[in-house]
C-alpha cells in the first residue's frame, strides 16, 4: 500500500472513480429502509382490512405476522405524512377544469360523502379521490351544505368552485339542486334508474315477492334456521328496498331450498299458491335478464354512449322501464346535455341541434376525435350481446 501511495498519490480518488463507474446508477429514492417497509406493510393491513391501529400492537398479530414491530402513536402520524404526500400528487395531477363524482355512504350510525375527480391525463381516464368524510354540519345534508363541503374540500387543493365543469351522481333532487347552484350540468347515475326502474317493474310480481320474502323472513328466526341447516347447508337470503339484486338473490334461493322449507309446516302455509310458483318461470327469466344488465352497468370502461343502448334495448323489452330509462325520463335533470354527449361519443357531431350544441358550449374545442375502444370479449349475457353488436 505504501508503495501504491508513493508512486501513485492519486490512487484513492482513481480508486472511487472506478467503483463509482462499475456500480449502477440508482435513484436515492430507490433505497428503502426496512422500518420503512415494515410502516407500509402495517398501513397495507390496516387499512385493507379494515382494521384500528391498535392492531398494530396486539400480541397475537406480531406473533404471526412477519413485520417489524411498531406502535399505533407511529402509524397514525405515518399515515396522516402518506395522505399529505397523495394529496400533494393529486394536485398536481388536477386540470384547470374537471368533473366530480358524488356519491354517500353511511356506516355504523355516520353518514360519509366521497368526493372523486374526473379527467383525461394522457388519455386515460383519472378519478382520483378527494374526499370520503362526514359533511361539515353533520346534521345537515341539503344542496347547499354539499356545496359547502366541495368548495371546503377544493380549497385543500388550491381550487374553487369555478374549476367544476360538470357532476356525476344519483338522480336524488338534492343533486339535482346542487348542480343547480354549482351551475353546471348533472350527469345521473344510470345504475339507479335502472334499480328504480327494476323496483317499478317487480311491482307487477308483487304477491309473488311478498310471499316468498315472507317465507324467507320467518325461515331466519334461530329455531327453524337451526331445523333448515340439518337439510342444507344454504341459508335464506332477504331482500331489501335500495338495492333490486337482492331480489334476485332471494328469489333464486327460494326455488334452490323451497322443497327443504316445504318440509317445516309453519313455513308451508305462508307459501305462494301454486299458480304463482307455476308463473315463476317468467319472473326467473326476467331476474336472470337484470342480473345480466345490472353487472353490464357497473363496468368501469362503460361510455354513457354504451349505457344508453342498453336502456334503450331495456325499453323496447319491458316497455315500462321507459319510465325510468328514456331518454327524457322525467329523473334526468339534463337529457340535452346527456345526448349532445353521446353524439359526440358516438362521432355524430353534425348531427347536434342547436340546444344541444349549446348544452355544450363550454366543452367545446377545435377538433373532436372519437377513439375506437376495444369491446370486452366476456360474456354476461344479453347486456354484453348488445354492446358487442
């Protein structure tokens, strides 16, 4: 070593200058630290699962799960820097104009609003989230709070109500006025037309439905569940008045365990005379059609240009859906806006009236280009037929 230093001092500097060259450039933010790692795993296991942050320090679970150990007072300020660095993103992703998505949940007594962005980057669809809280008055869930709640929600984003340039939501009057006041078009939720749509039509197989639920609600008390599990592992199912596919999915186990509850004589009386089971082949088959629909309706790749051919083929078989479904069905808020759309989805830009052109003044640019989108090959049944032909 002596001798390389007094015949070559500039050894180490040409030394670190060659293993800099053979080593692979790599970004420093390439080099993640195994707390890091560990933090995310737990954050990942929380939140997926739907678990609290005292998770994290429960005995049992660091028994069996191979992450590093650490404490809820880490997590929570760890997540609240990650949902700082995703809002920082957001931002910079967000147009100068874009839509939002609307929509309400409400879990163990609480009533959350979820805010989401839509917009074109790159060509591809982005709805990224901005919000899933309760209201700001917790109490008040009118038009004019919601608006509220969205201008409180773009301010956290840098953006007022200006930059909204149309909403996505249910049909309920209380949207209906918010885009009112926000003054910008309403496109409505076709799934819930079609669920209203669906309900309004089960009313003509309304005695037949009130019986099998009644069958199905009194085969749920504790001792004829307890009688129906030693003929069959399936258990009753219950409809409800929000969603039509529960429906479906009482009507369908009915007729799978009607013969096991048959066998129960205080269930037998209760059960749809036998003209009415014997008509149950046109309500099947009309269910069966739904189910079908129902699962078209919520594919993410779905333009309002599919979504109306399937209505309207919906309306030319169950002429009474048109009540929900038409194109000027009293529910929509904007049916010029919402075809002046799908003209110009569908390429047919010459074809726009003058209201309809109006409806989209402030969507109009130079050129219109309407891409060729790939057809999903699965099948699922009618609804799929029609959108591939």
């Amino acid at each position: 070593m002596s001798h390389l230093m007094a015949r070559h001092p500039d050894y180490p500097t040409v030394h670190s200058d060659a293993l800099r060259a053979s080593t692979p450039a790599m970004p420093v933010a390439t080099f993640v630290s195994d707390t890091s790692k560990a933090l995310f795993g737990w954050m990942d296991l929380v939140v997926t699962k739907h678990l609290p942050f005292s998770t994290v320090e429960d005995e049992t679970f660091r028994k069996y799960v191979s992450l590093q150990a650490t404490t809820a007072s880490t997590l929570r300020p760890t997540m609240n820097d990650v949902c700082f660095a995703v809002e920082v993103q957001t931002q910079q992703q967000l147009p100068v104009h874009f839509g939002i998505v609307l929509d309400d949940w409400s879990a163990g007594g609480t009533s959350y609003c979820c805010i989401m962005t839509s917009f074109c980057l790159d060509d591809v669809v982005k709805t990224p989230m901005l919000a899933f809280a309760p209201m700001l008055d917790e109490g008040d869930h009118s038009a004019a709070q919601h608006v509220a709640f969205i201008e409180a929600t773009l301010e956290l984003y840098s953006k007022t109500l200006d930059v909204i340039t149309f909403v996505i939501g249910d049909n309920c009057s209380v949207n209906q006025r918010m885009a009112g006041l926000l003054n910008v078009p309403l496109i409505g939720c076709v799934s819930l037309r079609f669920n209203l749509a669906v309900q309004r039509m089960m009313e003509e197989h309304k005695s037949l439905l009130d019986r099998i639920h009644c069958v199905m609600l009194r085969a749920h008390s504790v001792k004829n569940r307890s009688a129906l599990r030693l003929l069959t592992p399936l258990a009753p199912k219950l409809r409800n008045d929000t969603r039509w596919s529960s429906t479906y999915a009482m009507v369908a186990r009915f007729f799978e365990i009607k013969d096991h509850l048959a066998a129960k004589m205080d269930l037998r009386e209760f059960f749809p005379a036998p003209v009415e089971i014997y008509a149950k082949d046109s309500l099947r088959t009309a269910l069966d059609i739904m189910q079908g629909f129902t699962l078209a309706f919520q594919r993410d790749d779905l333009t309002l240009s599919e979504a109306r051919v399937l209505m309207d083929a919906l309306c030319e078989k169950f002429p009474s859906m048109s009540h929900h479904l038409g194109p000027r069905a009293a529910i929509v808020k904007h049916p010029d806006f919402e075809t002046a759309v799908i003209k110009v989805i569908d390429g047919a830009v010459g074809e726009l009236t003058e209201v309809e052109r109006s409806a989209l003044s402030g969507f109009e640019i130079a050129t219109v280009i309407s891409p060729a989108r790939q057809r999903s090959e699965a099948s699922a049944g009618l609804a799929m037929d029609i959108l591939r032909s």
